[in-house]
C-alpha cells in the first residue's frame, strides 16, 4: 500500500491537470497551500527560510557551495545582500545567470567581504579541510555574527528510512514522473538488490560525519541550535520534470517526511546547526 500522502499527491495532480486551462502554471487556487511551480523550489524554499530566520533582514551572507545559486537568488529577492563561493565552473555560469553574485573558488582558499553571517548549503561535508574551512569563517564573520549550517547526517540514516524512500521511488506518481538514468543516485538505490548497503557504500567515503562537522564547529563558536530536517525528498529534484506536477510530488514527499520525521516513525537525515561568535563586541 502506498503512503497516504502518495494518494494526495496524486490526487492534487489529477485535480490540477482536470481544471487548469491549457498553458497555466499556478497550482495555488487549485489546492490550499502554495505550490510551487518547479521541483527545485521545494527545497530553495525550505533553506532560504531558515537562513532567513536567522539572519535578519538586509544583512550580508556569504553562502560557501552556492551551487547554481537558487537560494541566493531568493534571499536577494528578500532584501538580503548575497556572495557565494561556488568551485563548479558550470555552477558558477548557471548561478550567475540568475545575477548571483558568485566567487569561483574553493573554500578557504577565496577572498571574501565581511558578513553577518556565513552559511554552508550542503557543502561541508565536502570540504575536505575542515579545521581551516571553520577557522576561516571567523575572519570574514563580523562581530555577533551567525554561522549557519546545513547538511545531512549520511551515517545515521536508518533502514526505514531508505525504504521509505523507496517507496515513494516505487509509488505510481514517482513511476510516472522519475526519470531513470545510470548515473543517478535515486537509480542506483532503486536497483540495488540491498539498498540499505547501497546508500553506505554511496554516502561512507571522503565525507565528514555530522558528528565530524559539529565538533569543529563548537572550537569556535557557540552553538546555539541544531535541528532534524526532512533531507531524502532532495534527492528526488534532480530526476523529476521541472513541472508543476513534479513539484507537487516534492513538496508532498517532503510533507510526509517531514511528519514521519514528527511521529517518530524514522529519524530525520537532514542536519541544520545555528552557531554564533559571541566572543567579539561590536
């Protein structure tokens, strides 16, 4: 049987494909929350407000693994002032077509501005420096500034979890939606004969732990919060149509992870750490 929130997504789909006119995009008066129109939104959404939450308005960030630069796209559109440092060159022009302001280069080793605050966008678990990446933040921090961080716990995801997921992989709105390819991660765990064996063997290599990520991290600064956040409906974006449909289903997998995630049903992988420098006055 297929996740309850499976059945709505298909059944929101269904009620936006019978009632829209042909060519319209905005799903918000079809169903009772705001949906959004593309895939990547989902998550944008989801990162841009917890920055935001945390960041107040018409501050300076620097976000280090801006990617193709769609949070920092959104938090511009917010009032925020946003560098990011992206080492991808096809990132670098995809983020600066939405007028990213990005820095090509790799973390620490780019000059930065000051900032209230500096944030890792699912980056440093990548950064295979980690005491210098952390210690580096503090010489572009301004003073009372926030670090904040957010990334997943890879080790820590449970087997119900991953089949969770694949449920949702499996269900008859992910068959008619996902797009299979060899290289894809979702592909790869959809296939594999032990898909539990199959996300370690992916995930457990050249990664810091989220243990790793939050000692370093507590050298230097004060760690205020640290959160569990829904993170497998991510994996989803890449493999699915930039459709409003689509983003339907993300946003309706991420609902459903997010509320198992509440009732205990599987721990969260999705990691965020809040930590400011209280050691300088401004």
């Amino acid at each position: 049987m297929e996740p309850p929130a499976l059945h709505r997504i298909e059944h929101i789909a269904a009620t936006h494909n019978a009632i829209r006119p042909k060519g319209h995009c905005d799903l918000s008066r079809n169903v009772s929350v705001t949906i959004p129109n593309n895939p990547i939104d989902v998550p944008t959404a989801a990162t841009a407000a917890f920055i935001a939450s945390n960041v107040p308005i018409a501050g300076t960030i620097v976000e280090i693994g801006c990617g193709s630069g769609h949070v920092a796209a959104e938090l511009s559109k917010r009032g925020y002032a946003v560098a990011g440092v992206e080492s991808d060159r096809e990132a670098v022009s995809r983020a600066r077509e939405l007028d990213v302001n990005v820095i090509e280069g790799s973390w620490p080793d780019v000059d930065v501005e000051r900032a209230n605050a500096v944030v890792f966008t699912r980056s440093l678990h990548h950064i295979s420096r980690l005491p210098e990446a952390i210690a580096g933040v503090r010489d572009v921090l301004l003073p009372r500034g926030t670090v904040l961080v957010e990334d997943f716990a890879f080790d820590e995801a449970s087997s119900d979890a991953i089949n969770w997921f694949l449920t949702v992989v499996e269900s008859r709105q992910g068959r008619a939606l996902i797009s299979h390819s060899a290289g894809s991660f979702v592909t790869q765990l959809h296939t594999a004969d032990d898909p539990v064996s199959a996300w370690h063997q992916d995930h457990d290599h050249d990664l810091h732990t989220f243990a790793e990520m939050t000692h370093e991290i507590g050298k230097f600064f004060a760690i205020r919060d640290t959160q569990h956040v829904p993170y497998l409906y991510r994996y989803l974006v890449p493999v699915l149509p930039e459709t409003p449909e689509a983003a339907v289903f993300v946003r309706e997998v991420y609902d459903e992870e997010s509320q198992f995630g509440k009732s205990g049903e599987f721990s969260l992988t999705g990691r965020r750490i809040v930590a400011v420098d209280d050691t300088r006055s401004v």
